[in-house]
C-alpha cells in the first residue's frame, strides 16, 4: 500500500490522516513542522455553520455536521448561527441564502430575534436560524482527531518538515503555508483576529453566534466570555500576525448596541491568525502534481467542513473516487476561468 503523507496537523490534515486510517490505510504520516494545531486551527473562531451563500460551499459544511454530532456535546455545543439583517437588502440577501440552504438540506428558518434573551432587536427587519450549526474548540478538538488517528496506526511526526519524508503520495494541507511544496497554488494568506472579553457574568449556556449580516460582526460564547470578529475594512494580506487594537473601541461598541449586556466589558485578550484565501474563497482539493494532493485554500472555513473534506480526500486517494463531488474545488478551474465566489467569508 502506498505511503501517504500529510502535511499539516491542523483540523484538514489531522481528519484527512484520520479517515485514511479508519479507511484501511495502513501507511500514513502526519508531519508538523510545529505542534499540532498550532497554526491556524489553533487561533480560529470555532464556529461550526451550513449557513453559505454558494451550493459548493453548504454541501461541505452539511456533510461535516453528523461527524461533529457523532462526538457529542463535550466537544461541539449546537447552539446554532444566528444571523440578523437591519436594512432591506440585507432581508432579501439573507432570504436568497436561506432559499438555497434549505433546498440543500439544512434545517434553517426565519425566526423572531426576540427569542435571544438580552439581544436588541428593535433595529432588526429579519433573522434567521440554524439549530444543527454550533461551536467548538478547534486546537482541542483537532488534538482529540490526531489522538483517534493515533491510536488507529497513523504515525505522528512533530517538529518535522513533511518534504523531507519519504512518501508516495504527498498531501499539502499546511493552510497559507501551502505554497512552500513546489507547486503554483493561488493561495493568499490574510491576517484576520479575534477579540476576547473579560468574564461576563450570566452568559446563558445556549446563545447562538449572532452575526449581523451587512457588517460581518460576529460574536459568540466562549465560556464565562464572549469572543468577537470582523471583517478590517482594509484587507491585511501577508504572513504578518498582528493585533490592531485601533479597533477594540470600536467592536465593543458594536457589541454593547447588540448585547447591551456585554456593554460595561473589555477587551482581555486578542490574537491574529492566517486565512489561506483562494481568488474565489472555495478551497483546492484535488492532485496537482506528480505525486502531490492539495486539501488547502479553505479561506477560513477549513475547521467546519474538515470532516468531510477528510473523508472524501480518503476515499479520493485510497479508491480512486468519492461519494461527495469534489470537481467544484480542483485546482484547474482557475485556468478554466470558472468562478463562483463565496460571499459569506467570516
């Protein structure tokens, strides 16, 4: 049988080495050059969401919800997404997008926003909902995949560089370090970060992640706290990782006119981390050289679809083919000038 390696030990590789084991693979690495999780997937925001604006896109995320079910509340709270609209285009753009969920499968609806104790909803004209999406802790989460993987024979090798292994089969799944392997991928890496407030008491234990659609301001619980994103109004693109705290003013403002609450708090902490963003936001899945697979590109959505990215790459490179379609995310649709770009990047 073929010696596949994987490179990168974040949420991509470590279920991809996973799902080649439970497939039979019995000659798998898992090569880090750090720790494991220790890149992207060990700052990301944790939320697990259907909720996209491209077919491509939901089918990845649908497919990844029953794994994360499988492992139970300890490591995914389905609190479910909450996103809310406050002007007319907003409404009709979130109801587009629940049109096509819907019709894919996912079980979102209109809801009144009311139904989120201590959320100000008077300035919002439309919600809607998903009870099946939630959150998770990534870095926590990828450790117990890479224990599972393991334990089913996959060898482990931290603090090592992936190109120096012996393989057959190499699999590039580093995130924004995925052009370092010898191939042209259009990969971009983008500096996003993330907010943490202090303790704020009486948090409830089901409050969703409510995004509000026409800015890109997110929050979500993250155990007595509350974590918080957005977009930077000027896109921060390279391998720098910086925290701008020009903008804590402002995304506590935010938070204090969404959850009033919350509007006495502060910043405690802040970190960045990297998106490996493609031109149209799908990630590359698929051979692109001799000898070489890319699972990379997922543009800050590789933790909630890694579990049926791991399965169908498996099933790709120990069958020949998979049950879930993956010509939408080859590498030779740039050259081909296809494009179906992906609105929803959070």
């Amino acid at each position: 049988m073929a010696r596949i390696v994987v490179a990168g030990s974040g949420s991509v590789g470590a279920c991809i080495a996973y799902h080649l084991a439970l497939l039979g693979a019995t000659d798998v690495v898992l090569a880090e050059r750090g720790r494991i999780a220790s890149g992207s997937t060990g700052k990301a925001m944790g939320g697990v969401r259907q909720q996209f604006s491209t077919a491509a896109e939901v089918r990845l995320a649908h497919e990844s919800i029953a794994f994360f079910e499988e492992l139970g509340a300890e490591w995914f709270q389905q609190v479910g997404y909450l996103f809310v609209a406050t002007t007319a285009e907003g409404r009709d753009e979130l109801e587009a997008r629940r049109e096509l969920q819907a019709k894919l499968g996912v079980p979102v609806t209109r809801v009144d926003p009311s139904s989120v104790p201590g959320l100000r909803t008077d300035d919002i004209l439309a919600a809607v909902f998903c009870p099946t999406d939630g959150v998770a802790d990534p870095p926590a989460l990828t450790r117990e995949v890479v224990r599972r993987a393991v334990e089913l024979g996959v060898e482990l090798r931290e603090h090592t560089d992936a190109r120096g292994l012996e393989h057959d089969v190499l699999v590039i799944a580093a995130g924004a370090y995925s052009g370092e392997f010898g191939v042209d991928l259009p990969i971009r890496p983008l500096a996003r970060q993330l907010l943490e407030t202090e303790a704020i008491a009486n948090l409830p234990d089901d409050l969703p992640m409510v995004i509000e659609a026409e800015t890109g301001f997110h929050f979500r619980r993250r155990d007595d706290c509350l974590r918080i994103a957005m977009t930077d109004a000027v896109p921060r693109w390279g391998f720098e990782q910086i925290v701008d705290e020009t903008v804590f003013a402002d995304r506590l403002e935010r938070l204090a006119h969404r959850y009033p609450s919350a509007g006495e708090t502060r910043i405690a902490r802040a970190w960045a981390g990297l998106y490996d963003m493609t031109p149209d936001a799908h990630p590359i899945i698929g051979p692109v050289g001799n000898g070489l697979y890319a699972a990379c590109g997922f543009s800050g959505h590789g933790f909630m679809q890694s579990p049926a990215v791991g399965r169908a790459v498996a099933e790709e490179l120990l069958h020949g083919e998979s049950a879930l379609d993956l010509a939408p995310y080859r590498l030779t649709r740039f050259a081909e000038g296809t494009a179906f770009p992906e609105e929803l990047v959070l």
